[in-house]
C-alpha cells in the first residue's frame, strides 16, 4: 500500500492530521465500528472520566486492527465522536501522540453529538484502514 498525503494547506498538519489520504495499491480495507471505553467483557468503563474513556477506546480501536493482521500505520481515516468537544480537547494530544508515534496522520474529523449509544460514554473512535 503507498499513501501519500493530501494538505493544500499546512495547518491540518499541526494538529496531527491531514486534510486528505490518497492510497493506491491496498488489497484489503477494514472498515472499524465505533470503539468505546467498553471492557473485553462488554462493560461500560471510567464513567465521568473522558481522558480515561479515549485512552480506552484507542486501545479497542487497535485490538480491532491487530484482530485483522493490522496496527495503527493502516489508519487512513478517524472519525471521533464525542458528547463534550470542550472536554475532550485538553486530552486531544493522547490520541495525536499515540498517531504521531505510529507515524500516521489520518484524515479526521470530530463531532459533537448529544449521546453515544451506551449512556455514559464519552467518546467514541470510528476508523478505515487498508493494507
């Protein structure tokens, strides 16, 4: 798979994401329903806590990569869903670091929204990736 990132303009960048992703050559695209801060065993963690909500539902969002012979380098889009945007930007840098780490920027976008599904949770992290 070769990708090559798309930024008529540079700003997108800094905030550890670029504007589009032009992939070629991919034999396999995973498409990832939205993770929560969900336990192995189905429960609803770290109520109240968004920091610790995200930091979970990026650990499910790569156990789901890893279940398909993947990792966060096949990440080419992330959307992020969340019930407070003002509360969850002090703790945007975990997700931007554990991305820059990675050494992907994926296309993003970020929405508020009323509820997720399960009452409680915070944040929720939906992905494509191909390889």
């Amino acid at each position: 798979m070769e990708r090559t990132a798309v930024n008529p303009v540079t700003w997108s960048q800094e905030m550890g994401f670029n504007q589009g992703e032009l992939v070629s050559g991919e034999t396999r695209t995973l498409y990832i329903s939205g993770q929560t801060a969900m336990s192995t065993t189905g429960q609803p963690e770290h109520d109240g806590d968004i920091a610790a909500q995200l930091a979970l539902a990026v650990t499910n969002l790569e156990a789901v990569l890893t279940e398909a012979g993947m990792s966060l380098v096949n990440l080419i889009r992330l959307n992020v869903y969340t019930t407070d945007v003002d509360a969850l930007f002090p703790h945007y840098g975990v997700l931007a670091g554990t991305l820059g780490a990675a050494g992907v920027a994926p296309t993003t976008t970020m929405l508020g929204v009323t509820r997720l599904a399960i009452p409680g949770q915070m944040v929720e992290l939906e992905g494509t990736a191909v390889a």
